[in-house]
C-alpha cells in the first residue's frame, strides 16, 4: 500500500494552487527572477516521516524565515533573561522593517521584525566574535536543523547587501540604543547572507518538526534545542511571525508559523507535524498568499489547530487485570504513552475513586515511553500513599522511564525549573 | 488512597500565598470591602473531577470573566461571521476600559476590553429583546456552564451602575458608530447585572473545563458551545484575554485565560483541564497578583503550557497480533483512544512501509473513542488501498465510531466546515 | 466717493465662488436643508468699519465656532490657571469629535476639539449653576459680542440633542475623569444650544474683530475680553483651530482662525481685522472648502499673514522741530500712534545716538494714543537720563497718555502680570 | 545720554540668572567642558540696534539653530513646492532625533527635527554637489546672516561625527525612502559640520533680526531671504521650534523661535526684533533652561508676543491741511509710514465717510516709506472715483513709493505670488 498523506496533501495543494493573487517580492531583482508558478507544500512528523508536493524540492532563499532559528539560537547561546533584555516578545502591528521600538524600555518589539531579529543575530556567538564566525554559526545551526548541508545564494546576497538601506538605519539606531556594538555594516552584511541561505520546502518541512518535536531533529536524532527553547520559540511564532494581526491568525490557523519573501512559511504544531509552504507569490505584508491560503485550509480542514481539543489520553491505563486468585490475586495496571499531569491525575484519581480488593498491586510502565517530572512525583507519591494503606506496590520498569523511584520526594514539587 | 492532587495544588497556592502585593478593586465601595486575604485555587478535569483548595468555595463577582463566556454565547446565537463584523480579535495593547477602536472599521479592538464585550453582550437575543430578558439569557448559560443556579451581587450591581460613567461613554460611542442600538443606559445596567454574577473558584474551574472539554459540561455532560466556537472562544482567550501583552502571556504562561477585577481568573487548556484562582489583590492592570503568580506557577511546574511538547500518540496501534496460521493467517491492529490527523498518518505510515505478510486484515475499533472527520477519510483510503493491493480488510467497530464505512469517499476531503 | 473695499471682497469672493466642492453637513436632517449655494464674506475693522459682501447677512448656526469665544468666557470666569488644569492648548492631530485626551494628564488636548470644548462649556458660571443659567451666560457673551441679540434655531438644536451620542460619550468620559460633574445629558444640551445660536458673517467678522481689537467690541465699545483673554484665545485658535494639521494653517494662511460645521469661518488679526466667511459646502475636515480658499486667498493676497513684516513704526517721532533760538532753543519731539518697546528702543536709540544741542527737550505725546508698560518706564528711565546729562525736559501730555511720570521707577520693570 | 535698553536686558537677565537648572548636553564630551556658568542675551532691531549682555560675545556651537536657517536656504535654492514634497511643516510632538515620518507620505515632519532637517541640507546646492560644496554655500549663508565670517569647532566637529550613529540611522532611512540620494556617511558629515558652526549670543541676534527684518540683513542691508521664504520659515519656527508642544510656546511665548543643544535660542519678531540667548544647561527637551525662562519673561513683560494687539496705525493719515481759499482751497492729505491693506482701508473709509468739500485733493506720500501691492491698487481704485466724483486729485510723490499711477488697474487684484 501506498500511504494516501502525499495525496491529500496534494488534494490540499490543489485546492489553493487556483490562488493566482500577489505579487513577486521586487526590492531586489533577482527575487523578481523566481518563477511565480511554484508551489511547494511538505509535512514532516516528530517521528521523521516526510511527505512532500509539488515544488517541493525547488530551493529559495529562507528571508526572515530564519529569524525564528536564529532567536532560538541566541537563547541557547545567552540564555532567555538576556535575549528578553534586549528584544520583547510583544505583537507590534507594525511591518516587519519598521524601526518599532518599546516606548519605556528601547527594545525591538519581538525578534521576528526586522529590528529584534538583526539584535538576536548579534547574540549569536561569544562577544567579540567576527561577522564572518557569526554567519558560520548561523548555518551550522540551520544545516543541523535541516539535517544537510545548506548553500547560500550568492546573488541574493550581495544584492540586499546594496539595498540594505532600512537595515542598516536599524542597525544604527540599535547602536545608538547600545543594543548592538558591532559595526552596522558588518552585522547586517551577515545578517543578510542568513536571510540569503537556501532551503527547500522539504528542508523548512523538517526544521519545524524539529521544532515540534521538542528540539530533537526528528531525522538525524540531533537535539538542536532543549525543551524550553522551543517553547519559547514557538510561543513568539505564534504570536509574532505572521501578518501584523496576531489575533486573526491565532483565531483563523491557531499554529506557530513565521514566513519569508522568499515565498516560504513554515508551521510547527508540538507533539506532531512541521509544515511548511513555498509559493512566491506575496501580499501586502510580504506573505506568500497561497501559503497563507493552504495554512487556512489545513488548519480548518486537519483539525490542526492548537486550540482543536486535543486527544484526551484515556487510554492512559490501557489495560488493567487481575493475576492470579484468591490471596495472591495481584491486580496489574497497564499504563502507557506519555504521562503528564494530566495523565497522572487520571490515574490517581481513579486509584483513589475505585480502590482495588488485591492487596497486591503492580504498576507495569513497559509501555509507557516518558514521564514528566510532576508526573513522576504523583506517581510516586500514589504509590506511597498506597502502600501507607496498607497495600503491596511494585514497579515494572523495563524502560527505565522512572528511574530512583524513591517515593519519599512525592510530596515536594520542588522549585520551578528556571533557566532555558 | 487520598489522591495527593489537592495537596499539589495546595503546595502551588503556597508558595504563592506570601505575596501580598497589589490592591483591592476601589471604583467602588462594595469591593474594597472583601477580605484581602481570600486565596482560593481549583481546577476541573475534562472527565468532571474536581479539585479545590483555600478559600475555593467563597463567592465572588465574576466581572470581566463573564466577557469570555458571553462572547461564546453571541457566537453561538449570531454565528462568528456576524461578530466578527462588530468586534475584532486583536490584542489592543490598552486598558480594559479604554476606548479603543479600529483605525480602518470602527470595531473594538476585542470582546475583553468592555467596549468589545459590551457589543457582544447586545448581540445575545433576536433582536428587539428587551435589557431583562437578555440578562436571563446570559444568565442561563453561566448557570449552565457552572452546573448549578448562580446568584446576583444586588449590591454590586447597583454600586457599578451607579459609578458607569465610562461604560456609558462607551455605549454612547457604540451607538453613534452604530455598532449598537439599545438605549445606552439599558445597556450597561444589564451588562453590569452580568458582571455581579457570584460564583465560586469552584464554579469557575468547572466553567473553563466545559472549555477545554470542547463545550461539554464535564459533570452534567450538557453541550454549550460547539468545538469551533470553543476554538475561537480559547483563541481569543490566549492573545486577549489577560495583561496589555499578549506575547508576555502566551510565552510565559501559555495557557488562554481571563481575568476579573472580583479577583478570579480562568485558564482553560485544550483536552485537559480548567483552572481558577480567586485573590482579590489586583495589580495595576486589574489582574490578581496572586492569581498570576499561581498560573505562573502552574505553568512552569506542571507543564501546562501550550507549546510544551504535548503527548505524541504513539500507542495508537497498541497492540498488533497474528491470529491464526498459515493461509488463515490473520493481522490484527488495535487501535485506541482518539485518532486525528496525526494518529491516521501514523497508523498510514506502518501499514505502508510494513506491509503484513498476512492476506486478512483485522482492524479492531474497539479501544477507539472517537475519530475525527479527517482522519475517519484517511483510513478509509488506506482500507480501499489495502484492498486494491489484494488484502481482505475488516472492521471491528463495536462502538460505532466508525459508521457508515465506505471507503469510496476516502480521497475526498470536501469542503471545509466554515460556519461555526 | 463709495469706498472700493467691498469691491475688493466681492473680487476675492469672486474668485472664490467657482469652487463647488464639498458637501453640507449631514448628521442632522436640519443642516441638510440649508442652500448649498450660499457664500457670504465679511470683514469689520478695529475701528468699527463693517464690509460685506455675498450672503453676508443670511443667518445659520454658529456651531464649533461657538468654542472659541466660550473658551474666552471660561478663562474670563475662572481664570486661566483653572482653565488650563482641565483642558490643554496642544494641536491634536485627532478629528474634532475624537475622544483625545493627553496621555499623561488626562486632559482632552484642547479648547476647538469637542472634549476641550465641553470642558470649557461646563466652566461657565459659578459651580452649581444649572444647565439652562449657563445658556444664558453664554448666550449673553455672544451677543455682546456681536452687539445685537442672537436667537437660536431651536430645530437644530434639538436635532443635534437627538443625535448626540457622540458627545454623550465623550461627557461620560469627562465625567469618569473628574473633569465634569453636571450629569451628562444636561450638560449636552446645553452644549448643543450654545452651538444652534444663530449668527450672520457680519456678526461673525465683528466678533472677531472684537478679538482683533483686544477684547473691546469695536461697535459697541464694550469690553468683552482683557488683552491677557484674548492673547490665549488667538493663540489657541492659531495652532488648534483649522484643520487637522496646525503647521499648514499657520504656514499658508497664517490668522488665528475657527470654522464650525454650520458653514462659518472667523479669523482674527490681531491690531487689524476681524474676518468671517459663511459657505455650507464643507471638506472632510468639517471646513468650509470655499472659506478656506477665501482665506488662503486674502492672506496671499492681502498680505494678512501673520508673519509678513508689519509695519515698523519708522513714523514714532514723526516730527523733530526747534522752536526759539540760541539759548532758548528747545528741541520738541513729537511722537506718535501706540508706543511699545520696539517704538521706544527706536526713540531712546535715537536720543543716544543723536544727542541734541539745545539744553530743552520737550517730549510731545500729544499724537501718542497709548503707552504699553514697559515703553513707558523706558521712556521715562531715558528722560531721567537726559536730566542727569543736564537737559531740562518737558513732557506735553494733553491725553493723559503719561500718567504720574516720575522716572524714577523707570528701571524697574517689576514682576510680569502674572493672572489673566 | 546712554540708552537704558542694555539694562533693560540685563535686568531680564538678573532675574532669570538665579535659574540653575538643567545639564549640559552629554552625548559628546566636547559639550561637557563649557562652563554651565554662561550666560549671553542679545537683541537685535530691523534698524541695526544691536545690544548684547553678561557673555554675548562667547562662541558656542549652533546645533540645530542651524535648521531654520538651512530651511531656508533650502526653500531659496530649489522654491518652496520642491521642499514641501519632501519634508512636512507639521509640529511632532517627538524629540527631535526621532525617526518621525507622515504615516501617509513618508515624509519627515518638520524641518525642525533630525530628519527633516537633514533632508533640507542635502537640498541646498545642485544636484550633483559633493558634500564639501554643500557645507561651504551653507557656511556661506550663515555668514551673510551674520555679517561676519564664522568659525567651526572642529572637535566639536569631529566629536559629532563619531556618535552619529543616530543620524546616520535617518539618513539611512531617508535614501530607503528615497528621499536624498548621496551617501549617508558624507551627508551626516557635512551636516554635523553644520552644526558647529560657531556664533555668539549677537550674531544670533543678529540673524534672528534678518528675519525680522523680511530677509534683509539689518546692519550690512544684504537680501539673504525673501520676504515669502521668510514667512515660511518663521511659520515654522513658530510651530516646531521650541519644545515638543507646539501650543504651549505659541500660547506662552508666542515668538518664533529655535534652540540648539549648544545652549543659544534664537526668537525672531517679525518687523521688530532678533533675540538670542546663550546659556548650555538644558531641560530634557535639550532646551536651553535659562533661555526659555528669559524668553518667557521678555514675552509676558515687553509684551513681545504675536497676539499682543499691535500697535494699529491711526496716524497713517497724520495730518490734514487745507491750503488757500474759497474756490482756489486745496485739501492737503499727509499719509505716512507703511501702507498695507488695513492702512489703506482706513483711508479710503476715512474719504468715503467724510468727503472734502473742497474740489482738489493733494495725497502727499512724503512721509510714506512702502506701499504694499494690495494697498497700492485700493488707494489708485479711490483715487479713481474720486477724480469720477468730479475731484481733482494730485499725487505728490518724491520718493517715488507709488510708481506708474495708473488708476485704471485699481480694481483688479490679479493672481495670487505664488511662487516663493
């Protein structure tokens, strides 16, 4: 059998390649180059499957698409206080080029216009750091995310190096504000050859489920990101990549996303799929129309949407038996998944609701592939409490997934964890 | 066993217990004289379990609360297309009582802010209803939401109409924009009745669960919203609903919610939970000092936050067997829990790069809850494909949630659902 | 001989009359009814002289340029300290009828949009005075003014009550600040009674010649306003009072200037003329379109920009003549017209400069009709100066222009009148 | 005698000496090394009459004093259309280095602030023009103004040049939107020489009286403006030069005015006065503290504000004389000063109302300086109907101010001079 996603997908693809609206990016003229019939759609789940349509496999340059990874970067590289000291993460309703700054403080609104993204590409390496070592930087991190080695369209670079006026008034006023201290031709000469380095909607496909996947290159198994950068990443995706009106697109596709004038948009919903979308042809706000146009529909279509209820886990406790007879009946509770809080409440609560008549009770994790820190304290403080009325509890954990299974910290969360 | 989940949430409430920051509401009398010390915090599963702790059963007036539930009444009543036209979604980056409107349309920027909640609050009822009989109607449907009869603060109510100078401002540029047409001061009298609601953290933890389990009351099972009015309701929630800044909200906590200036605020996480704290210090924004901390809190610890990754459903084919030998051999595949556009891609993806050596296929249903539209095609196609390859496929489908079987519309996604 | 200034205007109007763009006001049915071909154009002097032309004596309802001359009796009552606390002076970019208020104080920006206005309306008559004795204090003020008694177009009036929601707003809001206290509909309208009082271009260009002429009715010789009032007055009506955009008035027209929505327009030159202009037809703005270029026209043309070089006073010592011979020869100047300190600095200059050879000096003020504050401690202080330098001096002071001119408080300039 | 005018000013001074508030401009360390201690005030007439006292004779750089000027300089070289195209005459309310750009145009506001006032500097010269040219016609201005040849401080000079990252962000800006063409470096370069530029409190003075003076230099009698580009230029002045309120200086200084960080304050009083002063500690509107304070006093005690009532000219006709008898009498009309419209019409009205019985009529212009075109024409148009009226009228004219008087163009008041 062949597996039907690339068809619908392409069922998706053709109901919005009738979309012929927009225009092509034209600041520089090798954008004006491209040809305005591509249409590229891919998808690429947290186990690594990829599926992709059309002009898939064509490459264009990412463009601001590789704000989202660089900001990522930067919090890796300095940690989250520090990015937050120099860009907010507030919607702005401004263009993506205007000089939008927080009136109290100074900073660039979010890292996702061009004044906060110039910032975050700054915090990327050590101080003192060369423009050129920065770039290289840069492009280890986006090869590690697409999982092969990116090149960089030459021309397009060099081109919006002689165009860069705005950025460069960026740069300048980032300096006058002591936010950046390198020379602004420098940094937005290598800003600009991150926005000129070439993808597919393959590669962009899997570099948001790397995304979605908690940081780990589904692929390649790379962790590129812990878990906190990412939702941090995805947190400001959601409401500062697409179009000036963060409310509309939360409400109408509900998924992170950020788009490029390249004429790509990449989508990445956790725990499940990276998307993304190449079509050249942008509207007024410099998105690709059908990309946005195919968003809408797979959001509305899929139920890809974050505020979509969510598949409650309940079958958690997939299967519970009784071993054994009379005295030495031993009741077996067969958990599986992921076990969050929700899921751990779930099974407390029905522990605590319908107490079993065996005095003997196994837990058996075989099936389970990770438990969250809160979670494994309810576990093990459930069990504790079980054992304190009186009953007989072992662990079966071959996976390993609840290591030093010491019930005696159940009761405390501990402080929150704080540093990305 | 006692479950240890109250004792968690009442480690979360004290910790944040010591602070004492932030003021009572003061624009009149009757708040100021609630104790300052009420701290309460309860939180309500999709499956109707509830937990509070401290001061969870002490009523209070709903307030801005009310806005987010009234707004899914005027949607379930006018349909979005017809609100959306009078009130927009965005973040407004203003006070609550700020008179702010779109440059471009007139419309509040937002069903939160009151100028975008009192438009919505006219909106519930045909037209022609008088101010009474609209009250009743929102009435109903917080007592419904809350799953018991909820009073009226008379003294509340009087006490705000009596200092609504600014509300009447607003009516009064409602109606010379034309966005409403009652009387202004009917108007506001009843929109003030349906901020004086009293209900408890309690009442308010099960009212967002009803949210975050798509609609349903968890506990009397009663539908009040559709999922797609539950789905822009939570949207509007999550870029709207707390702080001026949405980015601020959406990374550091990540979990849609609203505020009241009686001190409670709800938080709603999709297929999970509701939560609600009630502490009637308020910061400067009118948002519970305490209450954020707590969601704060919640968030951090509990891995409550929308862009954690969230379960991937990888037992979703838990069980594979072989019945049988030979040339009777049969496969069969249990599926379990609820199976979307994600799960089906997976189930997909197996068959497909795994064929079973097996002539018959069994596909066991009957752990299944629910299939959505999707991913219901999905595997249909994949059915037919496997039939096309030469398999007799069958179907256990005990619990119907795969009616109507025919494999012949699988292709087909159709047209989008696009009336809410 | 007919003296040919009114040719002159009717030239200008002329000129004028061919513009047919715009459209009459259309909020109430009442303003719609007015011919729309209607261009009245009148001027009247300082010193009483009247010029009419067109549709001069038509009456129609004075409207927002009501707000100035109220502004002007809101100072006369309270002072401008008091004023100034509730309503600031800055142009506001905003359209009359926006709820603009300033962000640090909560003031509305200024006396010409309708928050200021109001405000300034309410500060009318001692607190307590109900709505209908503030009428008539205002309704007092604008006859003075015009020197006749003004009626009112009671169906305007009510039309407007019945379409006020706007300004209701805008009163509820002023309430909700503190910056009003009278209930809301009262304080409308009357408001919208003082904007319905009916006046003809000819009235209009003698109450603002009355501003031209210092506060003194030029008719009537009644004072209305102190130099002090009308300074703010014409001030305000320069950078707040046409247009949304301050810098192009003062640029291209250049005369403190107020236009309300019934067709009217006023300016006033301050020392010279007042000018009206009456055409329904209004821009976007809510302006006359052919006042407008009425205006532009006679300042162009007229020379009646504020910053086209007035004339010096070269004429201050408009004779110097030696009476007598030898020893008694005595040395008369005569000066003449209003000295202030530009005219004496140009005396005193001329006496250093210059000394004369006679030992006698008499100082003629026979043709001098005033003396400002500080010219006349200068001119004394100088003559204090010639009788240290052995000059005996005389002053004939037939008008009493002079009064107690002991020089010895000449070098005193004493503190700056400080209240207005 | 010695005229007492210096200690008028001095007496200004005194009683704004004690004012010590304020810093001395930081941004470069050049500024920081003047003694805070400073302080000039000078005044300059339309007839030469310099005075100057405590450190008017201490050499400051310009700083932006230097826009008004090089606005003008402008306007002259390419005409007033070709500048409004690309900077507004709109007062801000921004500081004056922040990139403020007209949200429909794209424009800067004002030439008053950084990017207004730089695009005006790359106006002057032709295109084509290097940046060292550019600075010499400017410096060339500066000294014509002055009547002197002016210095740069070159470290000044130098010290600017190397924190300019502010400017060279608007500069940058500014070739984005095309609005200047040449190299940001060179233009930022030349234009902080500008602003080196070194003056004393007198030649500010000096210049400020040019302007005074319609454009001509008061003590070597140079035209440097015209009498149009000086109206726009103080139009400016008087609505963008001071504070980032453009209503508050109108209302409570009413001069136009302009400040530089280097601590000088130029005011300019059209057909009267120059006033500078010179005193380097600055408000946070990099303001000069004690210059606004002086010019505050010299407005409200010298009564040296535009909306002062200006002294009417009632002696135009300042004597009237019959000369012989009976049939052979001669009515005699002496007019003097300068005759404008007002002028004019009180003439003609003065004709109109009281006609000589006598039937010739001598206008004697001796005395008469100017006529302005309008007033030429109404006094011709009279003179004409006089004549119809059976009058015989004489001109007596030796100073020629009446040229060519042909009546019969009295009426017609032909096309506006548009052209500055």
């Amino acid at each position: 059998m062949h597996t039907p996603v690339p068809d619908y997908l392409a069922e998706v693809a053709d109901a919005c390649a009738s979309s012929t609206g927009g225009e092509l990016a034209s600041y520089i003229p090798e954008l004006t180059r491209v040809d305005p019939r591509y249409f590229g759609l891919a998808m690429a789940t947290v186990d690594g499957s990829i599926y992709s349509v059309g002009d898939g496999d064509v490459e264009f340059t990412m463009q601001s698409i590789s704000k989202a990874f660089v900001y990522g970067l930067a919090i890796r590289e300095r940690g989250l206080a520090a990015v937050l000291e120099k860009v907010d993460v507030e919607p702005s309703g401004d263009p993506y080029d205007e000089l939008s700054f927080e009136a109290s403080t100074g900073r660039p609104r979010n890292p996702m216009i061009n004044a906060g993204a110039i910032t975050a590409h700054t915090l990327v390496g050590r101080d003192g750091i060369d423009a050129g070592e920065r770039f290289d930087l840069i492009h280890r991190l986006l090869c590690d995310l697409a999982g092969r080695e990116l090149g960089v369209d030459e021309e397009v670079w060099q081109s919006e190096v002689h165009t860069s006026d705005r950025n460069l008034a960026i740069a300048h006023m980032l300096r006058s504000k002591g936010l950046i201290t390198d020379p602004a031709e420098e940094v937005i000469s290598a800003y600009s050859r991150q926005c000129a380095v070439l993808v597919t909607a393959r590669d962009l496909a899997v570099m948001a489920a790397t995304l979605a996947n908690g940081g780990v290159q589904p692929v390649t198994g790379k962790r590129v990101f812990s878990g906190e950068q990412v939702r941090q990443l995805l947190s400001v995706m959601l409401t500062c990549g697409m179009y000036d009106s963060a409310g509309d697109w939360v409400s109408t596709v509900g998924i992170p996303a950020k788009s490029g004038v390249g004429g790509g948009i990449i989508g990445s919903l956790p725990g499940q799929l990276g998307i993304s979308t190449f079509s050249p042809r942008l509207d007024q706000h410099g998105n690709s129309v059908r990309g946005i146009e195919t968003f809408e529909r797979l959001s509305a279509d899929m139920g890809l949407h974050l505020m979509e209820v969510a598949p409650p886990a309940r079958s958690v406790v997939h299967a519970v038996r009784v071993v054994g007879e009379g005295e030495d009946a031993v009741r077996v509770f067969e958990l599986s998944g992921l076990i969050g809080f929700t899921a751990a409440e779930r099974v407390l609560q029905w522990l605590s609701e319908d107490p079993p008549p065996e005095r003997t009770v196994v837990v058996d994790l075989t099936e389970v592939h990770d438990i969250e820190s809160v979670a494994r304290r309810m576990l093990l403080e459930g069990m504790r409490r079980m054992r304190l009325d009186g009953y007989v509890v072992h662990i079966v954990d071959s996976g390993d997934v609840l290591p030093d299974p010491d019930p005696g910290d159940g009761i405390l969360l501990g402080p929150p964890p704080m540093a990305i």
